[in-house]
C-alpha cells in the first residue's frame, strides 16, 4: 500500500533522439513570424498540462524543470505561446475513467497517451511482466 502512494507521484520522461532534433520548429516558407517550437513540443506541454491539470505557467515551470533534469539546452515555451498554438492543435486527453499510471511517450513519430496495459503490450508483446 505504501509503495503505491509512492509510485503514486512518479514521473518519467523518455525523449528518442528524433524527438529531440524536432523540439526546434522547422523555419515558414511563408511571410509572418517564425515559430520557434515545433507542434511537437507545444503538444508535449500541452499534454503535460492535461494530465497534471496545471495552470499555462505552471506548464511553463513544469516543461523547464522536465528538460533541465534531462540536460536539454532548449528554450521552454511560455505561457502566451501554448496559449496561443492551444487553439490549433489537437492535444490527447488522458481517459478519466482509466485507473493506473498513464504513460506519456514522445518519440520520432509524435507523442501519445498511453493506458495501464498499452505500453507494455506495444513494448513486449504481452499484457503481463516477465517473471
């Protein structure tokens, strides 16, 4: 029970190499402003922020402290940008009536939420640990 509580708060973050060369956005061919974060980070944030059920700037802190724990160099988003590029992207929900951990995966090919038993079915083929 008490090892529940614990695991209750854990946090792990995985970046693939790929997600990381992409946090930067790729320059607009067109005329305006270039973005400097690509879709990918913005809906990293944003999906931070819904499962955690945080505030823009407490996503803000919350995405500066997630990449200095990593020893990432990369500007953080604030929060006027997630604001802003919230109303254009789509960003997945976490399912409220899932029970467990919810795991957040960012690799090459975007970012997904995934329930209790996704991941390890995706990883090993399996619903159950080896023993």
């Amino acid at each position: 029970m008490m090892a529940a509580l614990r695991q209750r708060g854990s946090l792990t973050v995985w970046f693939s190499e790929e997600a990381i060369a992409a946090w930067r956005a790729e320059p607009r061919q067109t005329r305006g402003g270039q973005p400097h974060y690509s879709a990918l980070a913005i809906r990293m944030a944003l999906t931070l922020r819904a499962v955690f059920r945080l505030a823009l700037r407490q996503t803000e802190g919350l995405i500066g402290s997630i990449l200095r724990l990593l020893r990432l160099d990369f500007a953080v988003p604030d929060h006027s940008t997630l604001s802003r590029r919230a109303e254009t992207l789509e960003v997945p929900r976490p399912c409220p009536s899932s029970r467990g951990p919810v795991h957040l995966l960012v690799d090459s090919t975007g970012l997904r939420l995934s329930g209790p038993g996704e991941w390890l079915v995706e990883k090993h083929g399996t619903r159950t640990r080896r023993s």
